[in-house]
C-alpha cells in the first residue's frame, strides 16, 4: 500500500503545525514549510521534511514545487496554511503593510498551490486556511480580511476546476484562536492580552480555540469528507453564525 504523503505550507508552528502533527499521526509522511528557522529547527523532529520557504521570495515559491516532488515524489494531500495579519484603522493602512500582506496571503498562496498540484494524485485534496474575518466585517483588519477573502475566492475556483482531476478542494475558516502570535503581527504583551479577552467576549462559545480543533477540522475535509468540494468550513465557536449568547440572569 502506498503510504499516504501530505504537505503542509506554513506548518512550523501554531495551526500548520498542529495539522502536520496530526496527519504524521494518522500514517502520512508530512513536508512542512516556513521561512523562520526557529520554527522550522523545533518543527524538524515531528516531521519526516522541514523545508525553508518564503511565500513572499517568488525564487523560493518557484523551487518548492522540485524540492517536494525530491522529497515526497506524488502526494495525496495539500494544506495551505500560511498567512500574516497587521491590524490598524483603514485610515492607517500604508502601501508597504498592503504588500506586505498580500504578497504572503494572497500572491504567494497563488503560487505556491500552483507549484504542488501538479504533484497531487487523484483523489487527494487541497484544505486552505482563511479566517472569519474573510467575510462580514471586522473593524481594523480591513486589508488582512481582503486578501483572506481573495483566498477563499481561489479555493472556489480551484473547487470547480480540479474536479475533472478528482481532487477535492476546501477551506477551514478560523476565528479566535491561541496560537504563538495570536495571529496578529506586531503586538505587545498588553495588546495581545487585550485582544486576546476582546475576542472571548464576541465569540459566543467564550473562549478561544485550539490549534488542534482547527487541525482536526482540516484533516476532516482532507481525509474524511470524500464527498465533499467548494465548502467553508467554520472553526470560530459561533462567532460566524450570529448567534446570541444570553448572559446569567438575563
């Protein structure tokens, strides 16, 4: 039997890492990738492949494509992980923040799914990372929302033309959740314990998720949901669903 092989974009540390952690878990040898070489010396021993990658070089997105097909040959399953967020009032947002951002969340995904589905064999999949933020509106993430919903766009597209291929195409869409940066660049110690009790109080559940609730919801759709393509899958404790919590008493 062929032993199943997946590469995780972003995998070093927080989600990806979870996720690569659980797929090794279920039999897979897992790729990794990510451009802080901390991360990536802590991620090495979990996995069978740590890769140093930058989606925001396009010569390390051109050579990721060789370098996995060298290391894993074919494989049954992607996860598009990666991503950076800089908060700050539309008003603030600067030209540089805006690349910065989208050439990561954006035109870096792009490129590098673009390198890895050549390698991908039928019947595999690929499960992108967005965020609650990709729809409605989240006040101070303006360009980070932008360029999250424009990777929720490409993972319908790709739903649609992948199909003919048998590869199932899907997207987990986190809210709040504990990982190293809380998903925000640039905080202070103070300023992520803020936003960290600020997103408690607006998620109805009233906590933040886990790394590993987000993973498992990921490898569902790479490995469980057989039948299903084109789907956003929400990780955000109600958060997106509009739903109301009433308090004690009320």
């Amino acid at each position: 039997m062929t032993k199943m092989k997946a590469v995780v974009i972003g995998g070093t540390h927080g989600i990806g890492l979870a996720i690569a952690e659980s797929m090794t878990k279920r039999g897979a040898e897992v790729l990794v990738t990510g451009r802080n070489e901390r991360n990536l010396e802590s991620a090495a021993p979990l996995v069978a492949h740590a890769l140093r990658s930058d989606l925001a070089d396009m010569a390390d997105v051109r050579a990721l494509g060789p370098a996995v097909k060298e290391s894993l040959g074919e494989v049954d399953h992607v996860f598009v992980n990666a991503g950076i967020a800089e908060g700050g009032p539309f008003e603030s947002v600067t030209e540089e923040s805006y690349d910065r951002q989208f050439a990561v969340n954006t035109k870096g995904v792009l490129f590098s799914t673009q390198q890895l589905i050549p390698l991908i064999r039928r019947g595999g999949s690929i499960v992108f990372t967005t965020s609650v933020a990709d729809s409605g509106g989240t006040a101070g993430m303006s360009v980070y929302a932008a360029s999250k919903a424009a990777v929720w766009s490409l993972a319908q597209v790709l739903a649609a033309e992948l199909l003919p291929r048998g590869i199932r195409v899907n997207a987990v869409q986190p809210g709040f959740i504990d990982t190293p940066t809380a998903g925000v660049v640039g905080f202070t110690p103070e300023e992520r314990a803020a936003f960290k009790e600020a997103g408690d109080l607006a998620t109805p559940m009233r906590r933040h998720g886990t790394s590993e609730e987000v993973a498992e919801a990921a490898v569902f759709l790479a490995l469980e949901a057989t039948y299903t393509t084109g789907v956003k899958l929400p990780v955000d404790g109600g958060i997106g669903q509009g739903l109301t919590v009433l308090t004690d008493g009320s």
